[in-house]
C-alpha cells in the first residue's frame, strides 16, 4: 500500500574481534511510520543502525534506500542521502550557539563567508514549523538536555532528512519531557518522516510505535504490528522468555539493627563558583537500597566521585563508610573499609578491556589473601574464583582467558558487579548499574542487588533511570542542582509522576522533610 | 567442528590466528621474511653476488666460533636496556629515560672501575654493578617524581633528563676521572681486577651472560604472576581502571621507574666491563637506551621476547659485518633496513589485518551455527 522507503536484505556484520553482530537480518521500513527496533544491547541494535547510517559497513548483505542500493562510505553520504541520526550521546559544542551547532559541516555561504543571518533564519522557521520552541542564537551551553536533544533533532531536519533514527532518545528525559517528544515524532509522522525508534523502555515502546521489530542475539525475531503484540508477547520475543519485574517480592526484611553503612553530613562542594553539591545529607542503612533518582547533571556524578575518594575538587562535610570517617582516605583506603563500587562508565573505568576477563574479576581485590601466596599470585585460586563468578553471574563466554572486551555490553558489566559482589562489601555504590544493558543482563543485575541487600548490605542506588529506582529502592531521594529536593521514606508510595516533578524542579520539599534522609 | 564438546575449553586452544598470540607469532615471521626480501632486492642492486650476500648475512655468524660469540657478547647489554624499556612501557609508562641514564651510570661504572677498593677479581665487578644498579635505580625515579608532585610530562623531563645526565656525565669524566693519556674525554683505565672474565672463552660466555638469564626469568615471573605485575598490567592497559581499582599510579611508577633504572644499570656495566677497558661517555655507551625501547617494542613488552629479539637483532649485525668483510661492496648498515621494516610492520594494526578479519568472520558464523 505505502511506499517501502529502507529496506534491508540478509544484512550480516561481523567486528574485527570475532562477535557476530547482526545475521541475516531482513527488515522493510515504510515511509511515515514510527518503526521501533527492540532487543537486549548484546542484540545488535546499535550495529545495524550504524549499517543503515553508514558508519559500519554490512559484511555481507545489502542496505536499499528509496529503491537505491546504498553504499555509504560514511555518514557523510547518509546524511546526503536523507538519513539523520540523533545520537544517545548528543554531538554539540557547548560554546556554539544552537545555528552554529546546526550548520556545521554545512554552511551556507555568501561570497567566502558564512552567511550567519540566512542560516539563523532557516533554523528559526524550521524550528517555529515544527514547534520546537527553541530561540536558535543561544548558546548550547545554556541549554537543558531536552532542549539539546531538540537541537540534534532539528539538526537532521535542517539537512531535510526523511528518515530520522534516534538511538535511546529518552534515556536522558523526565517522563514529561518524555511525552513531548512523543507528541513531536507523531508531528513529524504526519509530515511524512519516517522515525526509526530505538530503545529499552518496552512501555515506551508500545505507546509510540506502529510497528516493532525485534532482534535478539544478532538475528531478526521479526517485525509486528504494535496493536497485534501484547507485552508479554513482546518481553518473550526480546529474551525468549518470561520476566518478572516485582523485585519487592524478593525483598525480605531482617533487622540489621539500624547500623549504617553510608553517613553524609552537610556535604557541600563548588565547581566554577557555583556550588555542584549544595549541603546534602543522607544515610544508607545496612540492608536497604537508598534510590537516588535526578536527571543526569544534577550532582549524582560528582556525590559518587566523593563518596568514593575519587574527586580531585575539596569539598566540605563528612563522609562515613561503615563507620569511620573517610574524608583522607583514598579509594583503596575506603575500599578496605567495605565499600564497593560499581562504576557509571563502564568501559573507562570498570574493565582494561584487552585484558583476560579473569584479571577483570579480581582488580579490586587482587591483593587479598584467598588468591595470593607468599611471593606469588595463586593463579589455581583466581581461576577457581573466575570460574565461579562467571558460572554464577551466567556471563556468556567460552572461556576466562577471553579479553573482556569481546564480550557484549551486557555481559561486561555481569563482569562488573561480579567482581564487586565478590568483595563481600557491607556498602555498595551501584551508578547507572543498568545502563545500555539488555533486559535479561538488567534483571540479572537487579536480583543480585537485592540480594546483598538482603544479606545486609547498604546499597546506594543512582540511576538515571526511574523504573530502576522505583523497582528496587526501599527509600528514595530526588536530587536537583545540587540539592535534595524530595525525600520519600517509603518508595512503594511515590508515583513516577510525582518524582517526575522533583526531578524537574517545581516541586521541592521542607528541610525538616529532606531531614529524614539522614535521620530515619 | 567436530571439537570434543564435553571439554569446554578446547577450542581455545585450536591452531588458528584468531588466537592472539599465535597471530602476534605469524605476523612477526612475515614481517621479518618481507624485510629479508626488500634486503634481497637491494642487495641485487649492490653487490656482485646477491644471493652468496643474503646467505652470509643470515648464516655468516655461524660460521665462525668467535663470530656468534662476538653475538653474545654485544647483545647482553642490549638486551637489558631493552628489559627496562619493557617493564616501564607494560606498566603504562611514558618514561623516556634510559638513554641518559645508560651514560651517567657509565660514570659510576668507570669511577669503581679504575679505584683500587678491592683486590679481588669476583669483588671488584660486583661492586661496579651495585654502583651503577643504585644510581641507575634512584636517578630513574626522576621523571615519576616530577610528573606526580609537580604535574609535569612524564616524557618532556624524561628526555630533557637525558641531556642533562649526559651533560653532567661529561663534568664528572672530564673533572674526577679523566686521564691526560688520550685525546678525547675519556676516564682512567679500568683496574684488571675490575674486567670480567669468560666462563667459555670460545665463545665468550661470561657471567654476565648468566646474570642476563636470571634477571630475564625472574622478571617474567614479576611481570606474570605477582601482585607488582598485575598492577602493571591493569595499568599499562587502562589507568583510570586501575585507579578506580585501587592501584596507586604514583607507588607503582615510582616501582617500575627503580626496576627500570636497576636494569639500566646492569646494562651500562655490563658492555663497559666487557667492550671497553675505559669509559668515552660520548662514545662507550650512547644510543643503547634508545635502542631499548625499539627492543621492547619488538618483544610486545615481554621479557623473554626482548631477550630474543635482542639476540636476533645481534645477530643479523654481525652477519653484516661478515658480508662488509668478505664483500666491501655492502655496507653493515644494510641490517638497518630489516631492522627498520621489521619494526615498522609489526607495530602497525593494519598489517595481516584483512587475513585475520576474514578468518575471525568464518568462526563467528561457524560458531553461530552451532
């Protein structure tokens, strides 16, 4: 009935290091429609939209596009050819204004010189035809995450792309921002562009899309229509099997006599004159999870970066792990005391990736006895113990001696919080523990969690993500500009909405409300 | 596949290049059989006899005792200098120092050497090496140092360190140590007690080259099975992961820069107290620690690849010098030139790339099919 605009024909791609991204995957996109692509992160989502964006190149298989085999040697030539990509991780310069950020790469000109006021015009009607309020001469840096995405968005248009990808757009969002973006791809449906929707919020999923497809383990699973698919239909499909998402059912509830495992007293730091964490105190008891929810930028990083003793910036206040003030020590020293940490980037600071993924699951306590000998490491013990972690936390490999970063991005961080739950620690941090994993991998993590807890570990959530912090915390704390503004005792009674406006600011509670975070 | 299912690990241990070190292992020999060909054609073009000339370089060490002894004397030092390098540069390092503290070690070498402390011959070496070893070891830490008190690069004040020591060499030489007998700067002959002596004279097998197997062992066991090691590795592959782990950078530059500077100076003590009978610090030892690095480059890092590949580069040396012997056609630098391909092909990512790709694709679709 309606034109096929991309389609894509036994595409394979296989990387240098041997992994098998994406096999024989055969898919039809039709002009206007908003077409989902699902999956765990393992599945080979990301590597097929860069086939179709012209970043990778298919090893075997072709990419047709408006009737036209493409042979993109680069995104250049998609974006030519009326691709646009919106990327999880925005492209902007921060010190460029909005027309500049939109232009680059493609000005127009006048003479030799950039014509500046054409550019900025073009930019403010687009911007104004699709109502994306934005005022197109400020500068990036200003600008909320929202709007940063806005700009990317229109950056692609700006180049008349018709088919628009956008990789985890709402990874980033609050659920009302959410909501307006969705209200914004419907508008772009209706003027005939086709959007290409990628994420991991099922819900999300089946509120926007008219037709999903999934990919699980490289392959196609095929493509539906959103009405003919329910969800449990769909979660099957991704991990080709059922999920329980209730993790309070796995919750059990013994007295750990009220000790603490994390104390903060008026934790204050400033960066640029402006002060990034503004008084902040909270305790975590043993045998909780303290959920800290905030969209990303509002100081999570730089609290964790102090709690763990990685911050360079002086900062005021106390920090106690389990009990001793922790203020002088370094990471080592606090890891000593109980502390765990499983990291947000997990490619940078959680793993060497060339190395063997058994020297991964012991970086954090390579100097403890059970694994060492007198002069020598006992390589016998560590390959037990790696066995043992991999066995258990079900990471996908053949072997232990494989370099950790063959492994996909789920299963890395399995690698991660193996060897974090291995430290046995009394206190963990778990920053963004989710984050880009596939489902399975995330429930995974999810019920190891649960499960220190439950043998009484403190454990300090912070997640960008809502359900995550919903799910598994037992008391929460919403963190913006630096502060706490809300602070909810008891995570069953809250509603994502009502975080939603913490998060966003227009709501903020009294300081006796916010005591409790250090009190109860 | 017909691998034995029931025994999980096996087909790791397949022949096949997808298995790193076997692939790091073939792409070595081709490096060094299109460098032998490219030296081939040249040698076409020079010399008389080309196929007589690429045989002697390649076997003409062998024809002789004295010749491959020559071999495993100059390559002791070398090989050292080498074994620095790749202790510094596997724990992620980016000191450039050896050079200059090669020569300055000299100086502590030469000084003993030529002072009557001791009459003993097995004493007096000993104590050469202890100096040198000492200074080589606390003057290494400089560049560490700097870098974590003060911010500094790492590889500017390691290279400047290198001037300086060579300057202050030249004072301590011209000024303590120096002798009116010879024109240039040189220092006082060494006292006969101080030279070491051939365990097998043939083939002029010292204790050094003893001392050269040991150090080469025990550092492979450092580097692969101790706590030190583990740190240099996590290190030397990704440093805010070690960081984050809990290594502490500056302890383990500081460690690896005292190694480092200890090896130096076995190395500059070594080929003084047995290619020289007096220190000339613009002559005796210039060149060795720069060469080193090329050496752990070849070895990937690995002590007894370094030794090797010091060996190899040795070897073909001579072979030259064999070929500029029975053919003055041919100059001895043409060994520069494998040298230099060797180095150029191996430490390029791109090389054999494809014919590892391809293979790679066809046991990633064969094991997907499983």
């Amino acid at each position: 009935m309606s034109e096929t605009i991309l389609k894509l024909d036994n595409v394979t791609k296989v990387y240098p290091n041997g992994t098998v991204a994406n096999r024989d995957i055969n898919m039809e996109f039709e002009k206007g429609e908003i077409h989902s692509i699902v999956g765990e992160n393992g599945a080979g989502k990301s590597t097929l939209m860069k086939v179709i964006f012209g970043i990778e190149r298919p090893s075997s298989g072709s990419v047709t596009y408006k009737g036209e085999e493409t042979n993109f040697s680069s995104s250049m030539d998609a974006i030519k050819a009326g691709i646009g990509m919106v990327h999880q991780h925005f492209m902007l310069i921060p010190s460029f204004s909005i027309v500049d950020n939109i232009i680059l790469g493609d000005e127009p000109t006048s003479g030799i010189f950039i014509d500046k006021k054409e550019a900025a015009r073009r930019c403010q009607e687009l911007s104004d035809k699709y109502n994306f309020e934005l005022d197109v001469n400020a500068k990036v840096s200003t600008l909320s995450v929202a709007k940063r995405q806005k700009v990317e968005i229109l950056k692609t248009l700006y180049r008349n792309a018709e088919l628009i990808i956008l990789d985890e757009p709402t990874s980033v969002l609050t659920p009302q921002e959410t909501d307006k973006l969705f209200d914004q791809l419907r508008s772009f449906k209706e003027q005939g562009h086709t959007i290409l929707f990628i994420s991991h919020k099922l819900e999300e999923v089946k509120k926007i899309s008219d037709k999903i497809s999934v990919i699980r383990n490289g392959v196609s699973k095929g493509t539906y229509l959103n009405e003919d698919l329910s969800m449990q239909q769909l979660t099957n499909l991704i991990i080709g099997r059922d999920l329980d998402s209730d993790m309070n059912a796995y919750k059990t509830h013994e007295d750990f006599h009220n000790e603490k495992a994390l104390v903060i007293k008026d934790l204050y730091m400033e960066r640029n004159g402006k002060p990034v964490l503004d008084h902040m105190s909270f305790a975590v008891k043993n045998g909780e999870i303290l959920g800290i929810a905030g969209v990303e930028g509002n100081g999570q990083q730089e609290l964790v970066r102090c709690i763990t003793g990685l911050e360079e910036t002086a900062y005021t206040g106390d920090i106690e792990i389990c009990g001793n003030r922790v203020n002088e020590l370094n990471i080592k020293g606090r890891r000593d005391l109980g502390m765990a940490y499983i990291p947000e980037d997990r490619m940078g600071d959680g793993i060497a990736g060339s190395l063997p993924i058994s020297d991964n699951l012991i970086s954090t306590y390579y100097d403890r006895d059970d694994i060492n000998n007198k002069v020598f490491m006992n390589s016998k013990a560590i390959k037990e113990t790696a066995e043992n972690l991999v066995k258990t936390f079900a990471v996908k490999t053949k072997t232990i001696d494989a370099a950790v970063n063959s492994l996909s991005g789920g299963n890395i961080q399995k690698v991660v919080v193996a060897r974090e739950y291995n430290t046995n620690s009394k206190f963990m941090i778990a920053e963004q523990p989710t984050h880009g994993i596939d489902i399975g991998s995330e429930e995974f993590v999810h019920h190891k969690l649960i499960e220190m807890r439950n043998a009484g570990a403190g454990i300090l959530l912070v997640s960008a993500n809502l359900n995550e912090v919903m799910s598994l915390s037992d008391r929460i704390i919403v963190m913006f500009d630096g502060q706490i503004a809300g602070y909810f005792p008891n995570a069953k009674d809250v509603s994502e909405s009502e975080l939603g406006m913490y998060m966003l600011g227009a709501k903020h509670q009294t300081p006796q409300e916010i005591g409790g975070a250090l009190n109860d | 596949m017909t691998d034995n299912k029931n025994s999980k690990y096996s087909k790791n241990y397949k022949l096949s290049i997808s298995n790193p070190k076997l692939f790091d292992a073939i792409k070595m020999t081709i490096a060094i059989l299109i460098a032998l060909a490219i030296t081939f054609v040249i040698l076409c073009l020079i010399s008389k006899d080309p196929v007589n000339a690429i045989k002697t370089i390649l076997f003409g060490p062998l024809s002789k005792k004295r010749y491959i002894g020559a071999v495993i004397e100059s390559f002791i030092s070398f090989a050292f200098a080498g074994l620095a390098a790749g202790v510094l540069f596997k724990a992620g390092g980016f000191n450039l120092g050896a050079e200059g503290i090669f020569i300055i070690t000299g100086a502590v070498v030469a000084w003993i050497a030529a002072s009557p402390i001791t009459t003993s011959p097995i004493l007096h070496p000993v104590l050469c090496y202890l100096g040198a070893m000492l200074v080589g070891g606390i003057l290494m830490i400089l560049p560490s140092f700097l870098k974590a008190k003060f911010g500094t690069n790492e590889m500017v004040v390691s290279l400047m360190s290198n001037s300086i020591y060579a300057a202050i060499t030249a004072y301590i030489v011209r000024n303590w140590i120096s002798t009116a007998q010879r024109g240039s700067v040189s220092s006082k002959d060494y006292l006969p007690t101080a030279r070491i002596g051939y365990l097998y004279e043939p083939l002029r097998i010292s204790a050094c080259f003893i001392l050269l197997i040991v150090v080469t062992i025990v550092l492979y066991l450092v580097m692969n099975k101790t706590k030190l090691g583990y740190q240099m590795r996590i290190a030397g592959t990704n440093p805010k992961f070690a960081e984050y782990s809990g290594v502490s950078a500056f302890r383990l530059s500081i460690t690896t820069a005292v190694i480092a500077g200890v090896l130096c100076g076995m190395g500059s003590t070594t080929q003084l107290l047995t290619q020289t009978s007096y220190y000339t610090p613009a002559q005796s030892l210039v060149g060795i620690g720069f060469s080193g690095m090329l050496l752990s480059m070849l070895g990937k890092n690995n002590p007894i690849g370094i030794v090797i590949a010091a060996f190899f580069i040795k070897y073909l040396e001579q072979g030259a010098a064999v070929l500029y012997f029975v053919d003055g056609a041919v100059p001895s630098e043409i060994v520069s030139i494998v040298e230099g391909i060797v180095i150029m092909l191996i430490s390029s990512q791109y090389f054999l790339r494809r014919l590892r790709e391809r293979q790679l694709l066809k046991e990633g679709l064969e094991e997907h099919a499983e």
